[in-house]
C-alpha cells in the first residue's frame, strides 16, 4: 500500500493524523514495506562477448560539447567492437543522421571491411518506427544499404543491451575532450584528422584479446564492370533492365543520396535497376 495514500485516508477516513515517516515505520515493523536497502538485487545475466573482431560492432551517436565552449556541440559517431571493445572508427558530425553514419560507414568499411552485424538502438535512422507506414518494403535507408552489403542490422531493445559502445561515450567525454583541449582542436575537419592517431594509442592501452584470433571481416568486392563508381542494385523484379545515373552534385552533397532515388512502390521498380555514382577520390570503386 503506498505509504503517502495510507495517511490520508486514515486522516480522512478514521481520524487517524499520522506522519507518512511514521506510517512508513509501522509498515516495515510488520512487513508490508521493504526499504530498497533491503531488497534483494537485480540480476540481470551478462551477454557474452562475441568470440572474434568483426562479428558484432555495436554503433551510436553521442552529441556533446565536445570543444568545450571553443565550438558549439556536435555529434561523434562510434563503432565499438564488441569481442574487444575496441574503438573501430570514430567520425565528428554536425548531427546524428543517416547521412552522418553512411558516411562513418563508408570510411569504416575502406579500412576494415565488412563485419557481420553492426548492433545500434531503435532510433528511425536504422528502423522503421511508425507502425502505420505503409509504403515502401519497411526498411530505412540506412537498412537497405546494409542489406546489399549482406551486413546485420541489429536493434537493442535498451541502452544496457549495447553497454560498450554506451559506457565508452562516458569515458570519451571526460578524456577525448580534454585530448582534443591539449591538441587545440576546436573544429569537425580538425578532430576528425587527430582520431587516426588518437584511436590506435587508446586501443593499445584498453582494448581485450579476443576469444579467437579469427578476423570476421570480410573483403569488398570491387565494381567488376565499373572502375569509377558504385554499383548498388535496388531490386530484383520482374521488367526490363535501366539504368539511373546521378549528377556530381549529388554526389558531392552526399555520396549515400543514391538511396533517396528508390521508388516507393515495387510496381514502379525494374528489374535490377542500378544506379552508378561517380566515386570519390578516396572511395576506390568499392561496393
């Protein structure tokens, strides 16, 4: 019985004028109340780390005043590796945003290759959370691009689920910042330029040895029949085969816009309708 109704009704009730600390008392003398002192723990069963590198990388956004008040806030994006806790990659955004983490991708993908699974929250970037939508196959941008790479996507139910990626934030913000203090960093372009030294001297000094010494990863395959772009196949329906080609200013605001072109319904999709877009310099073509 909740010990602030109990008084009042037993002033309303019965006349009986007591304090809720008095109440509280009275029922933790006869048993009708344990002090959260007293109850017994929570347990909740660790998960196991996964066995090698590249099996499952845990993937989040954190927004924070990164630059202290040299900068306004921005957003860093971080894949963590789950079998050794390792900072994979980390890329400086103005926001957590599908164009953010197509981007962070991209560069993680050029460095390490393709993991098994990437394992993030339920935010819309990764899951389609309207239950009313109708239109489209149910997938988001960021879904379907993880789809043609034969990546997982995988959506914690809660933030403890992903705790790595989530406990690595806490650290980050109370060390990377005052790194990026020592360094004079006070701008994206800059901070992204210091990660590639900055990630490898903190995984040497925290990072776990894996189970196993297999490297999940696996190669990308370059374009066999382009050398300057990037073959992403839409769908594969029934119909005639096309071929949709985007301008460089596309390319240029954000290599990922090829997903905006995908039609809504499948009745307006072709058979393996491809789209190429001219590669970036550092991009090499890959698929």
């Amino acid at each position: 019985m909740d010990r602030l109704w109990l008084p009042r009704k037993l002033r309303t009730k019965h006349g009986i004028d007591l304090a809720k600390e008095t109440v509280r008392r009275l029922q933790i003398a006869v048993g009708l109340w344990i002090p959260r002192k007293l109850r017994p723990p929570k347990i909740h069963q660790p998960r196991i780390r996964r066995a090698c590198i590249g099996e499952l990388v845990q993937i989040d956004g954190c927004e924070h005043h990164w630059f202290e008040d040299r900068a306004p806030a921005c957003t860093a994006l971080v894949y963590i590796d789950d079998a050794t806790s390792r900072r994979m990659h980390i890329l400086f955004t103005g926001t957590e945003s599908t164009f953010g983490y197509f981007e962070a991708t991209r560069q993680y993908l050029a460095q390490h290759g393709k993991p098994l699974a990437f394992y993030s929250d339920k935010a819309s970037i990764f899951r389609v959370n309207h239950a009313s939508a109708t239109a489209g196959d149910g997938h988001t941008q960021f879904g379907r691009a993880l789809y043609e790479l034969n990546i997982d996507g995988i959506c914690a139910n809660t933030p403890a689920a992903k705790g790595r990626v989530e406990r690595a934030h806490l650290t980050m913000q109370d060390r990377l910042v005052k790194e990026l203090r020592l360094e004079s960093i006070s701008t994206i372009e800059a901070a992204n330029a210091f990660m590639p030294t900055y990630v490898p001297a903190y995984n040497a000094l925290f990072a776990k040895v894996p189970r196993e010494t297999h490297d999940a990863h696996r190669p990308i395959r370059a374009t066999a029949h382009r050398s300057d772009g990037i073959r992403v196949p839409w769908k594969k329906l029934a119909g005639t085969k096309t071929q949709r080609e985007l301008n460089q200013q596309d390319v240029e605001q954000a290599l990922s816009s090829k997903l905006r072109k995908i039609p809504k319904r499948k009745s307006q999709l072709s058979s393996r309708m491809i789209c190429s877009v001219p590669a970036c310099p550092d991009c090499n073509g890959l698929r």
